[in-house]
C-alpha cells in the first residue's frame, strides 16, 4: 500500500494515472473454516469510468468471478450516475485528442472493445 504503481485498466488498457477517475475492485481469497486462517494477499483489477459504464450496460460476462465484478459494477453505476458522468467527461477528453490524420490509434481507442457504439 503507499507505492505509487502504474495502473491499467483492464479492459481497454488505457494508462489510469494516480488520482484519475476509475473503479478498482479489489478481490482476496481467505480460507474458511480451515486453522490456520490463511488470506491471500489482495489483487486490484482498474477500469476506466467508460469501460466500467459501457460493462454495466451490457450483457453478463462468462464465467463466475466474471459476473460477480460486473454486478458490483453494475451496482457503483446504476447506484449514482457520477460514474456516468466521469465517463462522459473522460470521452470529451479522448475525443478532443484524437488525430486528424492517418494516425488512427486515437479512433482504435476511442472504440476499443467496441464500446460506446454510436
Ligand atoms: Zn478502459
């Protein structure tokens, strides 16, 4: 705890630098019932405000670790539409960056994963 890590999000892999709007759901794995008690250390998977949005508003994903994050997720969006709007605001940040010319990793981005499909 306290270092400064790069984060990503998994999803789209977007840079989340320290302080940027994100979800992070931290996930551990304890023995139950077992002496000793054992408790692994905890792993923190990132998603950007766009790629957590677009996630709650689609279909489930497979698999059961899968589709516990992504009702946690869908529980942060439908609970306050602030996620919403740090998704919004993020996307006018990454539109305003993208490129006029042949450069198309800016578009590739914008629509990585093929969310937010107009
Ligand atoms: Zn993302």
């Amino acid at each position: 705890m306290g270092t400064l890590e790069t984060l990503y999000c998994l999803r789209c892999n977007r840079e989340l630098e320290a302080g940027h709007k994100s979800v992070a759901v931290y996930m551990f794995a304890q023995t139950v019932g077992i002496r000793p008690r054992q408790k692994s250390a905890a792993q923190r998977i990132c998603f950007c405000p766009q790629c957590s949005v677009s996630l709650a508003l689609g279909p489930p994903p497979e698999g059961a670790l899968n589709i516990a994050a992504w009702k946690m997720i869908r529980d942060l969006v439908s609970t306050d539409p602030a996620l919403n709007e740090a998704a919004w605001e993020s996307l006018r940040g990454v539109v305003g960056y993208l490129p006029t010319g042949e450069d198309d990793r800016g578009l590739r981005i914008a629509s990585g994963g093929g969310y937010f499909e107009f």
